[in-house]
C-alpha cells in the first residue's frame, strides 16, 4: 500500500507516494525526479546516495522514504544559490576534482556536512569525512584538495545560510 | 551532408598555434557544470513514459544443467506483465557472432542461460514488471530446478583432457591457443648464464566503475524503430552484434550513449543485456529498463583476465636479459564475449620497454566456470607487463644487482628510438632509463635505504618497489587476425564532425564515448585552437547519440585511444572547415585565403587589417548564399575520418604494427609491512608518465592518479576470488575492497614531454596505466620482506597471503633486544 510522504526538499515543500518499503532515495529519484543522487551499490557502501536530513549526511539507500515524512532534505540540487555555484562546487570544478562524476554529488554533500561543522579541516580529516564516498576515478588526491580550497575560500566568504542547515 | 574525408596518412604534428593556444591548457571541465550540480544525465537518470522494469534471475551453481524452470507463481504476481527463460529468449534471438575460430565459433552464447548455467550469477530468467520492487519479488518466485555438475574452476586444469566441459558443442574448454615466437629462444638459452624458472599469477579483479550497467530500451511499432540507450563505451562496434542478435536491419536501430559513470572498459560486455531490454521492449511494446546491482556487476559484469605464466628467463650473468620462454594460461571465464582477443593484445607489448629479442609464448585461453573476461583497464597487457618486472626482480635478485641496474641495462634507449621490436610493433620516444632516474630521485633512495635499515634494526619493514610500464594507444584491430584470420576487422578509425551555424557558432560531435576523461572539454580545446575561438564558444555536443554523432566501426572510449584517435579526427574536421571558412572569407574581403586569419572570433586580413565576425561568415555562407559565386563552397559542415597507416600482420609469422603509439610510466612505491600481521602500508606513492603533448595536463594528471589507484587497490584490496566449489567470494562492497580515501595516499606525478612522431599533435594516449602499481607493490612487499627470504609469485597480496608466506622465517639480520 502506497501513502503519502511530505518533506522539505531544498527549501520546497514537496510531496509524493511511496510504499512502506521504498528507499529514501528511490523516493528522490523516481518520484521528485531529482536525479543528482546516484546509486553504486546495494549495501550501503559506495556513498553516491548521500544527502543530508535534518542537516545530517546519510546514505540514503538506508533510509525509507516513509521515514524521512515531515523531516529536510538536502540534495545536490540545491546547493547553487541564484544561479551561484556553491564554494565546494565551484573547488571541485577548479581543482579537477572530478572525472566521470558520478560520486561527486554524494562527495559534495559528505564534504558540505564535514565544512559545517570543521570549517578549516585537516588533510587527515577530510580524508576521514569522505571515507564513506567511493571515488572510482580520481584515487581522491584532487577531491581532498578541492575541499580544502573550498574551506579556505569559505572562511573569507560567509556562506550564504543554507534554508535548511540546523546547525 | 558533410562531405567525409579521410586522410591516407597520419596527421602531420600542427604548426605553431595560430589562433589562440588552447591545446596544452588545464582549463576545468566543461562537464564539470553539470556533474557539480546534479544535472548530469546518467543511464538510470532517462525516463520514458510507461517504462517497465526487469529484475534477473541468477544460477547459484558454477556449473549444471537446468532441469526446469517453474514461472507460474512468479507470473501471477501484482505488477508482472511477463516472466521469460533462456528457452524463450532462445526463440526470438539469434545467438552471440564469435571471435574465436573453429572449433570456438560454434559456442551457442544468449542473453540469458540455455540448458546449462557455467557460472554463479548467470542470469537464466527475467521478470518484466511494472516497478523495480515487484519485478524483484516475482524473480524470487521463479523456481529453477537443476542437476548441479562439477565446476572447472582455473585454467590449467581446465585445459587438461580430463576436465569437464562446460560447452559440449566444442569438446573442449580450449577457446584458442598458438605459440608466439620472436628471434631465436633456444639460441639465447644456450648462450644463458642463469636460467631463472618461475610460475606467476596475475589476480582475476575488475575496476567496478561506481555507475552500474545499465540499459533502456524503447521500440516503437509504428515505425519499426529501436532506440536503444546504454551505458556502453564501446556501442557502434557491438552494434553488428546487436544488430545481428536481434535480427533487425541497423538503420532500424537509433543508440544513445548519455553521461557515463566511469568504465575503465568494464561496460564493453554489456552487450547480452542490450539485446535482453531490446527484445522484451519488442515483445511488450512498451520501454523496458534494466539497471544492474552492484552483486549482479561482480557475479555477472565483466571480470580483467586472470593469467597463469610458467616462464623460463636466460640471463647473463651481468642481468642482461636475453630470452624468454614458457606458457601463459588465460582464465576467460564461460563466455568468450570479447575474447579471445586477449590473446593477442598483450603482444602490443609482448617485449615491453625491453632490447632482448627472443621470446616464445604458448598462449592458451580457455573457458572456465567463472564471470566472462572482458576489457579492465590496461587490458590484456598489464597482465604482460607484471610478468616482465617480475622477472627483471628475480634476475636482480638471483644475481645480488641492483633492481634498477638491471632495468636501466635492459632498457631500449633514448638514442634508439623509434625503435621496432622483434614482433614489429614501435617505441615512438621516450627515455626510460631517465624517467627511472627521476622517480629514484623523487624517492631520495639514498635516504630510504638507511631509513629502512634503521627501521629494520627496531623489527620494522620498510619497502621500496620501483616498477615501469608502456600504455598503448591506438591499436591495429588487424591484429585479431592472429587469431583468426576471417576476421573482417583491421586498422583503426575515429570521425569527427566540426560545424558552423547561420550565427557563425561553431559546434562538435565525435565517436567516443565519454566516461569521465573530458572529452566535451579536450574537444572544444581542440577546435577552439584551430579556429581561433575560446574553448567555451565551442559547443560540444555531450554523449554519444547515432543520429547526431559521426562514428566508424571503431569509434568507442578504450585502449587509451580519443585523444590520439579522436584528437586526430578533430584536428582534420577543425582544418578543413578553417580552409572553407578562410575561402569564404577571402572572397568577402577581396584577399586570398592564405591572407585570413582566425582569431578572436573574427576572420581578419592580415594586410588590410580588415575583418568579418564568423558570424557574417556562417550568414553569408548558409542564408545569403547568392554573395557567394555559385561554384564556391558553402558547406560548413566538415566530418573528418581519422585513420593512421597500419598494415594487416601475418597471421603465419605474428608480427606486426600492433599499435600506434606508446606512453611509458615509471612508478614507485614505498610500504612497511607488519610482519606479524601481513597488512601493508603503502607509505608513499610516486609516478612519472610521458604521454607525449598534453592537450588539457589537468585530465592527463587525472587519468595518471586514477590508474594507479586502480592498480594500488588491485594489488593489496580488489580479488573476485572463487572457493573450490565454483561460489563467488566477493558479491558485494562488503568482500570486494574498492580503495577507500583512507587506503591510498596522495599520488605525487611529473611528467616527462616526449612529443609522439606516430600520433597527431604528438599526442601518446593516457588512461590505462599498464597495471604498474602491481609490480611495484610486489617488488616492495619482496623488499620490505627481504630479510625473510620471502618472494611472491602472485599480484594480490593479501595479508593471508603475506602471512602464510612468512610462517615459519625468521628475519636474517636478527632484532636487538
């Protein structure tokens, strides 16, 4: 039996119908149509799924929909601000820190969690927050420096105040 | 139409820039807008009305014959609109064109399993269903009942007379075997002062690109039109399969290519699944998807070639090598899908970077019950190249030399380049020896060997491996004739099509696919280069798409191949449209056309000074033709076939211009290995790459990082490894290790610039890497490991491994206290 599941998407106010056993990010994909989260896998390792609920990074392959009803969602989509990239989208273009692209969104997310709440991280530290992200392509040198320009260029610049970010 | 050229020979290295010297700059990615921004268009990311979805039903068995398959309960669950087996499938399709000759040819290969499943993960009945959820629930209805036969589980003995046969059509698990032989081998034993016998095993692992197959497709009866979307890098050579599978005429078939998430050759044996949503979209009428599980790509993807050697080496005493002998075994798994081209393309590398000039190699590839092989990263050749630093490891060491020496006194050198091997295949430039220098350099060797020996007196190992490697680009397909002479390929091609509008905007499309090397960017570059424009005024059209895309049969991102195949296709398709733009202009500006030039967006005299916007040029040309006289050209539409000067190799002797250019790598690597436990710590990683000129160095870098990463986390992490009984071990992320940001440290790069005289713009081709991470990571377990005596003959080093090899030794230079 489908019901009716009514989350904060972005900043919007979004709705659709999920059975009980829908994934969180089937629900995204299929019936908001918001295509940035990526599947990799089937167990919850490869992180291309990652977004943020309630201002935390999760897999979400490893949530239900159903269980995301009433709570914020962060996607990739809705990271640029009036048409502005994000500091981390613009590093991580800057920085070449991507090839085919596929992992970035849930790379970007997992890295925009870590900058939140360690505005000036550490190599060993960046590391540790994107170990959950599997890069396929860049063997993560470029990612790791993406983040830490996107940091430094952060700590000059106020980031714009995320419509969903709790602290 | 555009007029289609091809040029007889290859293309000239350019003249110097004349417009704006975009090739050679790192600019960020044109596709990096997208990826950033969660608007990339990915396989699974396509929706067509009223898709249908497929969930496939997997053997558990290695080997056995299917009895039964019960799909009643199955089809009468909510959401199923049709359950199909093998036996149906069998029906509508005709089975898989063979590589292999006789008696190969004749193996029956379809889409799904047919009276016998040979691997665990084959796929032997589909469910079609509304959603993705129902067609999964129906598949785990579907009862199949089988007789369960004994396994053939590695090459060797599946080679034997009395193994079991998995394709009783043949009467043998034998897909193909010759005997490779160069110069004179049993001359070089004779004259040898050592004869190093070895056995060595290249692991069966793949490089999982993080995006999964997928495919959709959609077949409209009122016209008799399928349009196929996949995630195939390779889809217009697979199309004649295709094609010829599915029993329609090519012009009924339409392929798109979206974004690709990575490949690294993986997505080439997709093929089976292409035909499977084709033939239920045909069926049902209506769109058909299939997206892969990560479980079903390790089962049933596409596994690298897991190869046996039993090698002799002859040796002078001084570490000169001067022969090699012996037999590889190539495990292919129970389809032989791409291959057995396997079983010549190492042989573009067959004596590597090295001067001896005698080998001979009985290769043999046979069907075993394993995943089919198919293209991985450095293809067919890493495989070769590990043998080859392996030995020179062993000569070093059994002669008490220096690892290095012994290279650097093998090494074809700098002042015999171009040089052709005994199997005439070329070396165009480069110098090893100094590439090697300069990584010992970038180590501080001096200072690692006394660290290393301090570390050792405190009971901790300290490694240092040092391997090198070719990247080949540009391969021969004639050189599947070796293998089977009716094969109807040969050379290698690539079309590119360069355009302006009546705005005077100027746009692109090439064969190759893109999966993640930038192919958008390093295109607008390019032409934005040749015709004097800035990289964003170009637009590249994404993906790949048949109806909008120029192609040839060996159009496709693999082997290392767009920026010489592709590059030189652009190069061509960018000049001639310069030249017709320059005629036109010329004419309006009352000049000769040699007088024009193209810069900032303008078509200017250079003696006048006087100038035209392109866009003028491209209304004049297209919409206000009659200021032209009536017998100049107007056609800005230029596709261009590149197509470099092979010739087709003797099937008798084996020999041949395999390829047409090489890049070469040297790599090092510094680890501890904790003796106690057998894990390894790769401390630092260094590589030196000379892929000729660089048209964006930032990619290049990219594609340099990516690969020895893909050869770091093979050697210590990635194993598709079997039990006895035929199971797959590693069925998911949880078992198959993919290096994690924590696993690998910053890979540090330089580059070396020896411009190619073999490919265009003097480009070598960047991307696979050769696999040099597995025998540098070998070398420096061996290193770190000396003092136990210990050697490995495999290119997996697990802790087990390490370990087991350990047991028992103790250390030669004993602990303090």
């Amino acid at each position: 039996m489908k019901r009716k599941v009514s989350l904060r998407v972005n900043g919007e106010e979004r709705e659709g119908w999920a059975e009980d056993r829908m994934l969180l990010v089937h629900f995204l994909r299929d019936e908001l149509n918001l295509t940035g989260t990526h599947i990799g896998c089937d167990t919850g390792h490869c992180g291309a799924c990652t977004v943020l609920l309630d201002g935390k990074s999760v897999k979400s392959c490893m949530v239900l929909a159903v269980q995301a009803q009433g709570r914020k969602v962060e996607t990739i989509e809705g990271l640029e601000r009036e048409g502005k990239l994000h500091p981390l989208q613009e590093a991580f273009r800057e920085h070449h820190g991507l090839q085919c692209g596929y992992c970035t969104p849930g790379m970007i997310l997992s890295s925009l969690y870590l900058l939140r709440h360690n505005p000036s991280p550490s190599e060993e530290e960046i590391r540790r927050a994107i170990s959950g992200n599997l890069c396929r392509c860049t063997g993560y040198v470029n990612i790791v420096k993406a983040v830490r320009a996107a940091s430094e260029r952060m700590a000059t610049r106020v980031e714009a105040p995320s419509t969903e970010e709790t602290g | 139409m555009s007029a289609a050229r091809t040029s007889p020979r290859s293309v000239a290295v350019p003249a110097p820039a004349e417009g704006t010297g975009w090739v050679g700059k790192s600019i960020p990615t044109k596709e990096s807008v997208r990826f950033t921004t969660g608007h990339g268009s990915y396989l699974d990311d396509v929706k067509l009305e009223g898709t249908a979805h497929i969930a496939l039903v997997h053997s558990p068995y290695a080997h056995a014959r299917i009895r039964s398959i019960d799909v009643k309960e199955a089809s009468a669950m909510p959401g199923v609109l049709a359950v199909y087996t093998g036996e149906d499938i069998r029906k509508l399709v005709d089975p898989f064109m063979q590589l292999a000759p006789p008696p190969a040819d004749k193996v029956l290969d379809y889409p799904l399993a047919v009276e016998k499943v040979r691997f665990v993960g084959e796929p032997v009945a589909v469910v079609v269903a509304r959603d993705r959820y129902l067609a999964a629930d129906a598949a785990e209805m579907v009862q199949v009942d089988y007789d369960v036969l004994p396994p053939v589980m590695d090459a060797e003995s599946a080679a034997s007379p009395s193994a079991p046969i998995l394709h009783e059509a043949i009467g043998t698990n034998r897909v193909w075997d010759g005997v490779y032989e160069y110069g004179d081998v049993d001359g070089a034993f004779a004259q040898a002062d050592l004869v190093i016998q070895e056995k060595f095993h290249y692991h069966r692992f793949n490089s999982a690109p993080l995006e999964l197959n997928a495919a959709l497709a959609s077949f409209d009866r009122r016209t008799g039109e399928l349009t196929l979307y996949t995630n195939n890098v390779m889809p217009m050579f697979c199309m004649p399969l295709v094609a010829s599978s599915l029993r329609l005429p090519s012009d009924r078939i339409r392929v798109i290519v979206p974004d690709v998430g990575g490949s690294f050759g993986n997505k080439i044996n997709s093929f089976p699944y292409m035909v499977l949503v084709s033939v239920l979209s045909m069926q049902l009428g209506r769109p058909v998807k299939w997206t892969e599980l990560r479980s079903e790509f390790l089962a049933a993807g596409t596994h690298g070639n897991e190869r046996t050697f039993q090698i002799e080496a002859a040796v002078r005493k001084d570490g000169t090598l001067l022969g090699l002998r012996g037999e590889a075994f190539d495990d292919t798994g129970a389809y032989a899908r791409y291959e057995p081209a396997g079983a010549v393309i190492w042989a573009q590398v067959a004596f590597s970077m090295y001067r001896h000039k005698n080998l001979r190699l009985h290769f043999h590839s046979v069907f075993t019950n394993k995943c089919p092989v198919g293209p991985n990263r450095g293809y067919s050749r890493a495989q070769h190249l590990f043998l080859y630093e392996r030995i020179m490891d062993r000569i070093a060491d059994r002669l008490g030399l220096d690892r290095g020496e012994v290279r650097e006194r093998n090494f074809v050198r700098a002042d015999e380049m171009p040089y052709q091997a005994p199997n005439g295949t070329v070396l165009d430039g480069g110098d090893y020896a100094r590439a090697l220098h300069r990584v010992q350099e970038m180590l501080d060797l001096p200072s690692l060997r006394a660290q290393q020996k301090a570390l050792r007196a405190r009971g901790r190992y300290l490694g240092v491996g040092i391997a090198a490697a070719l990247d080949s680009a540009g391969n021969n397909f004639a050189q599947v004739r070796v293998i089977n002479p009716h094969l109807p390929f040969s050379g290698n091609s690539e079309s590119a099509r360069v355009w302006m509008d009546m705005m005077g905007r100027v746009h692109v499309a090439m064969g190759p696919t893109n999966q993640g090397q930038g192919h958008e960017t390093m295109a607008s570059q390019i032409v934005a280069h040749e015709l004097g424009l800035n990289p964003e005024d170009v637009h590249a059209l994404p993906g790949f798409d048949s109806h909008s895309h120029p192609y040839t049969g060996h159009s496709g991102a693999y082997a290392s191949r767009t920026a010489v195949m592709g590059g030189g296709a652009l190069l061509g398709a960018a000049r001639e449209l310069r030249r017709r733009i320059q005629v036109i202009a010329a004419h309006l500006l009352k000049t000769a056309p040699e007088d024009i030039l193209l810069e900032k967006g303008e078509a200017r005299s250079r003696r006048t000074g006087n100038a035209l916007p392109l866009s003028v040029i491209g209304g004049v040309a297209l919409g206000n033709s009659l200021e032209l006289p009536l017998d100049m050209d107007t056609n800005l539409s230029v596709t261009y076939v590149y197509r470099p000067p092979f010739r087709i190799p003797s099937h008798v002797d084996k020999k041949g211009n395999f390829t047409l250019t090489y890049s070469y790598q040297v790599h090092g690597a510094v680890v501890e290995v904790d003796p106690e436990t057998g894990k390894v710590h790769l401390r630092r990683y260094v590589a030196v790459d000379d892929c000729g000129n660089m048209i964006n160095p930032a990619i290049v870098e990219g594609q340099v990082i990516g690969a020895a990463v893909h050869g770091i986390e093979a050697a210590l992490l990635c194993e598709a490894k079997y039990g006895a009984d035929g199971q797959l071990l590693a069925s998911s992320f949880t078992d198959y290790l993919c290096a994690t940001s924590l696993d690998v440290p910053p890979v540090e790069v330089e580059h070396f610039i020896t411009p190619s005289t073999a490919g265009p713009m003097g480009v070598r081709g960047v991307g696979e890497g050769g696999g040099t991470a597995l025998p540098a990571l070998a070398a420096a377990v061996e290193d770190a490991l000396s003092p136990f005596g210990v050697t490995f003959q495999d290119s997996h080093l697990t802790p087990e491994r390490i370990q087991s090899a350990m047991r028992g030794r103790a250390p030669t230079v004993p602990s303090p206290p």
